[in-house]
C-alpha cells in the first residue's frame, strides 16, 4: 500500500476543497453577510492541512494499484464531506456537527436528502455552498482533481474507474487527464446553457446558479421551503428538461460532438428513454383525477418522473398523496437510476440491461445446454468480468440495504419511512415516502441511523465497493 502517495492526494483534494469554499465566501461577501466569516478558518484549515500532506514527505514512488485508487476514492470523499460540513457548523446554521454532515454528504453525494424544514431564512452564502457541493460531487471531485494535478495515466485510471459510475470505465482520449478535462468542459457548458435559460425564466442570478448547480449534480437543495412547486410552468420545464439530460452519459455527449452517432446512441439510452415515456404516460393516466386539466397532469407527471429517475430530488407536489400505482413506479425508478457516466445515481439502467440479458441467458441454456450463448450490448460481447462484477454488486447492494433497514429499525419508525430513507439515501435521490416525503425531512432520525444514512450515500455514490474495501483487511495487507 503507497500510504505516501494516498497522503498526498488526500493533501490535493484538501486544498481544492479549501478552493471550493471561495464560491460560497464570495457570495457572502457580496449579498454582505456576517455568517461568511465561518468559511475563513475552514478554508485555513484545508490549506494548512492540505500543504502539509501533498509536500512534505514525498512519496517515493507515484505507481498506484487498484486497492490505492479505491482506498483514495473512499477517503477522499470521508475527508472533504468532514471538513465540508465545518461552515454550517461553525456558523450554527446547522447547530449539531452530525447533522451538519449529513447535510455535506447529501450535497456531495448529490442526494439532496435534508435535516433542514425552512431554508428560506438560511444565508445565501450558505445556500449557496449547499447547492455547489452537488455541483462539485456531481461529475466527481477526484476526476476534477485528476485534470490539474500531474499524475502518471495509470494511477489515475484506477483512481477514474473506483469514483465513475457503471458497470464499466474507458479513457475516451490517450490521457486520463484530457478525458476529465473533455467531459468537465461539456458538464460546464450544459451548466452554463441552463443558468442563461433560467434567467429568462425570471429568477436572479443567485436562484439560477443555486437551481443549475443543483440540477447539473443530479442533487435537488432548492432554495424554497417547496422545492419547485411555487415556480413558472417555464422553469420547471427548463428543469425537467435538464435533469433527463444530465441523466445520460457524458461519454455519450462527447462521441455525439464527434459526430460517432451509432456509438453514442447506446441501448442504454434507448431503455431509459423508453421507462422514462412509459413511466410519464402510466403515472399522467394515474393522477387525472387530481390533476383534471391535462397540461397540468402532464407536467406534474413529466417533473417527477424526471426528478426521480435522474435521482435529482426536486419536486413539484406532495407524490406522497398519490395513487399507489404512481407511488409504486416511482420507487421502482429510484432503484433503476439514471445511465452509467451520468452524474445520475441509482442502479443504473445498464445493470439492468446486463442482469436482463444474462437471465435470458441462463434460462436458454437451460432449455438447450449445448449450445452457446454470450450477453452481448450494442452488438459488442459483454466480457465476463463485468457480468460478475454486476451480480456482485446486486448481492452487495442487497446486503448494504437489508442491514441499513435493520439498524434504522431500532428507531421505531414506519417500515415504508424506513424503507423509502434506505432507497433514497443509497440510491442519492433525496426524498422518499411516507415520514420523509417531499413534505418531510431527515431530522427525526437518531444520530446513530443518521451515520447509517450518511455511509449509505457516500456507499451509493461510490458504487458500494470503495466504501465496503474500507473494511476487507486484504486491503491493508502488504
């Protein structure tokens, strides 16, 4: 284990994240907010920190293996959410230094989950922070990191393939760092281009920075006690619209820019887009009764859906209230998730295309043993590595998720609350059902389920492994 090199890069991510807490400080300089001051010691903090651990004691060798790149990943994300959550709690925004890192973690994690009822009286400086942590955790801070600092390609890609999402990673261009550099560049642009329409919509420039940061991070802070549903039938299409695109694959955008449009249509997004009209049209059906002018229906339907299955958290309504048969789609998409490469979370839609296909597999096989057949995706062989890497982390996702409910149970709360918190922390969609609805919140949770709670968004985000690497002691075996 090269304990001198992941010093080191805990020491990098230090110092951005000292770096990251400008935004917010600036902003509280601006709007003239006292609270702002709070961001001084920790962003002092960070940078002391952060120099120590990149430059002094000097690693003797950069060469990183796949146990270091997961290790990296899992402790660079504990570091920056602990030291993150330091403004809130200095300032008092959030008085309880546990609480205040669950708020850190959900907006790292892009989970949106909250402790907080009214964040209309919170600083902007502090709503800010809380929207441009997702914006931050959205593409992933360490591919960030990966594009400024000089690492040999190697290390880099076990440290690329432990924080991305899905099922599989590849370089898109000869470097690692030209590829975090390509796919940050169409992430900013898209961030960019909805900022400019929200500001047509309406709102001012800190609403739309707050909206688009959160959008683009898949996370779901808002600015508003309700979220979205006192906003313009403009924005809230605006914002539809930008949760299903920052759904799909980056990987996907840059090979549509270089005009491979075969490869960049992958079946993925062929299935998404398919649940995604399927899934509008049932739950618009289901709620006419409710909503009995259709346009309404329509986009109230097309919000959520778009909310959940992006895992960005936003609502519009209570969908706590609806039919069950909308209720149960819409728990189901939280499981499905958004697609690989996406800052998305959930399952991811191409696990399920993959454990689909090796069933229909095992089931012809068993019909005719003789003969041989192969899961194939996009007319491409899926190698058999990955098919078990998928069954692992169903197996492993499973477990995480029936030992969470286990522990959250001793508080005694509903078992559709605790089944919703589990779905919507692991999966970092934000609100569940029942006690933690779009009209809830966190809160209520004892300091021991929201640690549970807390490791099940950063385990989320992560993919499970990472995190569940950090107890194998063939991990820290020479």
């Amino acid at each position: 284990m090269n304990y001198r090199m992941i010093k080191k890069i805990l020491g990098w991510l230090l110092l951005f994240d000292g770096a990251f807490m400008l935004i917010p400080l600036v902003t509280g300089l601006v709007c003239r907010e006292k609270d702002c001051v709070w961001f001084l010691p920790a962003i002092g903090l960070c940078i002391v920190l952060g120099f120590i651990m990149t430059f002094f004691m000097k690693p003797k060798s950069k060469q990183l293996y796949a146990k270091e790149g997961y290790v990296i990943v899992a402790l660079s994300w504990i570091v920056m959410s602990l030291f993150g959550a330091l403004p809130l709690w200095l300032s008092h925004t959030i008085p309880s230094y546990v609480d205040a890192l669950f708020e850190t973690v959900s907006g790292f994690t892009t989970t949106g989950a909250t402790i907080l009822s009214d964040v209309e009286h919170l600083p902007q400086c502090m709503l800010m922070w809380r929207s441009f942590t997702h914006w931050v955790g959205g593409m992933g801070v360490l591919v960030f990191v990966m594009a400024f600092i000089p690492l040999g390609s190697g290390s880099s890609m076990h440290i690329m393939k432990a924080e991305s999402t899905g099922p599989s990673v590849s370089k898109l261009l000869p470097g690692v760092k030209t590829t975090a550099l390509a796919l940050y560049s169409i992430y900013f642009v898209m961030t960019a281009a909805q900022f400019v329409l929200l500001l047509f919509g309406g709102m001012t420039v800190l609403e739309a920075l707050n909206t688009a940061f959160a959008t683009a991070g898949t996370g779901g802070f808002g600015f508003l006690n309700d979220s979205m549903a006192s906003m313009s039938s403009y924005n809230r299409w605006v914002i539809t619209a930008f949760m299903l695109l920052f759904s799909i694959s980056f990987s996907s955008y840059y090979l549509f820019l270089k005009k491979r449009f075969k490869a960049a249509f992958t079946m993925e997004i062929k299935v998404f887009a398919v649940i995604v009209i399927l899934s509008i049209a049932v739950i618009t059906y289901n709620i006419r009764y409710i909503y009995p002018d259709l346009r309404d229906a329509v986009e109230q339907s097309s919000f959520t859906v778009a909310s959940v299955i992006s895992t960005t958290g936003f609502s519009t309504s209570d969908f706590d209230v609806w039919p069950e048969l909308s209720k149960t789609i819409l728990v189901g998409l939280m499981f499905v998730g958004a697609t690989a490469g996406s800052t998305g979370g959930g399952m991811k839609v191409s696990r399920f295309v993959i454990l689909i296909k090796g069933m229909r597999k095992e089931l012809e096989t068993m019909v005719h043993p003789n003969q041989v057949k192969k899961v194939t995706v996009d007319g491409t062989q899926v190698p058999h590595e990955v098919v078990r890497s998928v069954n692992v982390y169903v197996v492993c996702f499973v477990l995480v998720y029936a030992i969470s409910m286990l522990i959250i149970s001793f508080d005694g709360h509903e078992f559709e609350t605790n089944f919703t918190a589990v779905a919507a922390t692991i999966n970092n969609i934000g609100p569940g059902l029942h006690e933690v609805g779009p009209s809830g919140n966190f809160s209520f949770f004892s300091v021991p389920s929201k640690l549970v709670l807390i490791f099940d968004m950063i385990a989320g985000r992560l993919e499970l492994y990472p995190m569940l690497l950090l107890f194998s002691p063939a991990t820290w075996k020479k």
